[in-house]
C-alpha cells in the first residue's frame, strides 16, 4: 500500500515513465518480485528497491528524472549561441563546421564543440557549405614508412580568390609518409619555375628526397608529341626537361601517374585546400598572387601541425645537401651557347659580355653553359666555373623553359 505523501505537481511522463510507475505500483502491492521487476525494467535489484522507496516517499513524480525540465550546465547561454550564429553568417561565412569550430577556439575564445556548433547551425538552418561524396571502394596503396621516401607534387588551378582576383595555380607537395606540406606557392599558372621555388624550399628546408610522384606533365618529361631536335633525333634519346635535368642533378627519382586516382594524397589535399584555404582567403581579403602567398605562408603551419600524422618509422630519408653543391646553379634553367669572336654570349635579347681573367683572355668559339637564376640573374659558366654574370633587372620575373638558337 502507498505510504509515502501524493505529490500535486503535474508531470510529463513519458512511456517509460508510465512503465516504471505501472511496476513501482504492483511492486508496491505485492504482485510483483524485485527480481521480476528488475528484469522487466532493465535495471538491477537494488536500483529497482532505491526506485520503490522514493516511489513510496514521493509518489509517481519518484519516476521522472529530477533533472527533467531543468537548463544543463553546461548548456550555451542565449549570448554565446547568438555569436555563433552571427560569426557563421557573417566574418565566417562559408566555412566548414569543422574548419568554424577551430576559428571559436582561435580566434575568439569560445571552447565549443564541433558537434554543439553543428546542433546550433542545423537548428537555426545553417547548413555546411562542404558536401562530401559517397566513398569509393577503392583499394588504397600503403604510406610509405619514411618521411622523405617519397613526395607526390601537383598543381590546382581554380579560382582561389572567388573573384576577387585571378584565376591562380596552387602548386605543392605532400610528404606521402606524414601528410606534411613541405612547400607550396600560388602562380599564374602550372609552369617550371613555379615547381623549381617548391622543389628548392623543400630541399633547403628539409633535405634532398628520395623520389617524386608526379603527373605526365612536359614539364617533368617531353611528351610524345613534341618534336625531336636534331641532337635527339642523333642520341637516340630525348633530353631532359629543365624539372627532370635537376631532378638527375639531386639523384631524386621520378615516377610517373597513370591517373589522378594513383596520386590520390596530393588530389584529397586539393580538395583540403579548396575548402579551408579558400576561406583563410576570403577572411583575409586577398586579392592578388603576393597577397594569396603572404595568406598561404600563414597557413600551411597550421595545416601542417593540424593534418600532418607521424609516420610509420621515425627515420627521414631526407639527404643532407653537399656542400659542394651549389643550390643556386641547380635550380636554374640552364642552355649550351658558344661564345662568339667578340668574347660575348646572346641568350634572347640580351648580350653578355666575358670580361678576360687570369685564366684565358678570349673564350672565343668555346661551348658555355647559360644559367638563368630563379631570381633572373644570367650566370655564365665554362668547365664549371663562373666566367660572366649579369644581375637581374626584374626580380618578379617568370621565367619558361626556351629553345633558342644556339
């Protein structure tokens, strides 16, 4: 028999509610067993009995949770919740919720989250602006253990600045190992000099490595519609591109893509870029190539320290650069000229003169070597050594591989 003093607050019971005061009630009068009570309700003996003797001291309101109805601790203040939403659709429109969540943190102190953000987004009808595609089964190639084994390279053209500037080509490399981005610059398009910025800041940063992945592009090998020169057509053999002839100069191997599929890192890295970097940008207001670089410089630490995974053994198959060699001659497009009788060389439009020395005083008829700096400067070489240089007049220059008469 109830005992215990009614209670006269009204309560909203849910089914299981109504349940448990169904058994509470037949507990109470005898018709059932702690042990059958425990069994219908799910829960031990002695919680069964604690539930009895409130259920005898309070009556039917012993069966609704005393939290029910009351504001979590936890739970976000109307304010906090408001800034959310304003930040969402305002400074950080467009961003992902993943990428939004790390800007509270960052940027305005708020320890929320992901999935709190989520709840608040979707229940004011802020959808995510990322989309993910359905996966595909397909069987993927192991990492390979060591940071340095391996380096995919590629490069994305999209529109970056989303109008507010031009199109542009982010061109980079990913560690196949770590995941890490050693080296990433924004160009106007897909060409050589951009890859050799990249390729010289990772082997001034991190060492020389072992192999590069890369597309069929003619800027790592000619391609088979390419016209053979005459010095081909006699070795039997197509030359290097200006990318491959450095590559052999650094023993760094090449190895060609079948398909986007088979450099599957550095594409998923572009579909990174394409989200989170695209929005660094809009934040920061870039406009322009120098603009986008000085955002990017910012940012790939950060991805770097947020994406980056350590690798399968802690040996790096980076190579320490030599000392004898010199950085600048190799990241240079280089040309074969001979000197003419009046001790000069012409590459394009301009004439370098050789000043005499103590070598030789006429280098007349003598097969030189033209070396065109990534800063545009002209070194001119014999045997090796520098015989004439001419500075750069133009340090923003964008320098293409050239055939030029010899």
């Amino acid at each position: 028999m109830l005992t215990g003093v009614a209670t006269t607050k009204k309560l909203a019971k849910s089914q299981m509610d109504k349940k448990r005061e169904f058994v509470l009630r037949e507990m109470d009068a005898q018709r059932m067993t702690a042990v059958e009570a425990s069994r219908s309700l799910g829960l031990s003996e002695r919680q069964v009995r604690r539930l009895l003797a409130a259920y005898r001291q309070e009556g039917a309101a012993a069966v609704v949770h005393g939290n029910r109805g009351r504001t979590p601790t936890n739970a976000l203040t109307p304010d906090v919740r408001q800034t959310i939403l304003d930040l969402a659709q305002t400074t950080y429109v467009g961003f992902n919720q993943t990428h939004f969540t790390e800007k509270l943190h960052t940027n305005h102190r708020l320890s929320v989250s992901r999935a709190t953000v989520q709840r608040v987004l979707d229940g004011a009808g802020v959808a995510s602006p990322r989309h993910h595609r359905r996966p595909q089964h397909r069987s993927r190639r192991e990492r390979r253990p060591c940071p340095g084994m391996l380096l995919q390279v590629d490069g994305s053209h999209h529109d970056w600045l989303e109008g507010r500037g031009p199109y542009l080509t982010l061109l980079a490399g990913i560690d196949d190992a770590t995941g890490e981005v050693p080296a990433a610059t924004f160009r106007d398009e897909e060409d050589a000099h951009g890859y050799m910025l990249v390729l010289r800041s990772i082997v001034q940063s991190h060492g020389i490595p072992l192999a590069i992945y890369s597309d069929r592009h003619s800027i790592f090998v000619h391609t088979e519609s390419a016209d053979e020169t005459i010095e081909e057509q006699l070795a039997g053999q197509r030359s290097s591109t200006q990318v491959g002839r450095i590559l052999e100069e650094l023993g760094i191997q090449l190895i060609l893509a079948l398909s986007p599929q088979a450099k599957g890192r550095v594409e998923r890295l572009w579909g990174t870029f394409q989200d989170r970097l695209v929005s660094e940008l809009r934040l920061a207001k870039a406009s322009t190539r120098e603009e986008a670089n000085a955002v990017l410089a910012t940012v790939l630490p950060q991805h770097n320290e947020r994406f980056a995974r350590p690798p399968k053994e802690i040996t790096s198959c980076y190579r320490a650069v030599p000392a004898s060699l010199n950085l600048a001659t190799v990241f240079s497009f280089q040309y074969e000229r001979t000197v003419a009788n009046d001790n000069t060389v012409r590459f394009g439009s301009d004439v370098i003169q050789i000043p005499a020395n103590r070598e030789r005083s006429s280098y007349a008829r003598v097969r030189s070597r033209i070396c065109v700096g990534l800063d545009g400067s002209i070194t001119v070489l014999w045997q090796g050594r520098r015989i004439a240089h001419q500075p750069s007049s133009d340090p923003n220059i964008v320098l293409r591989a050239q055939k030029l008469r010899r």
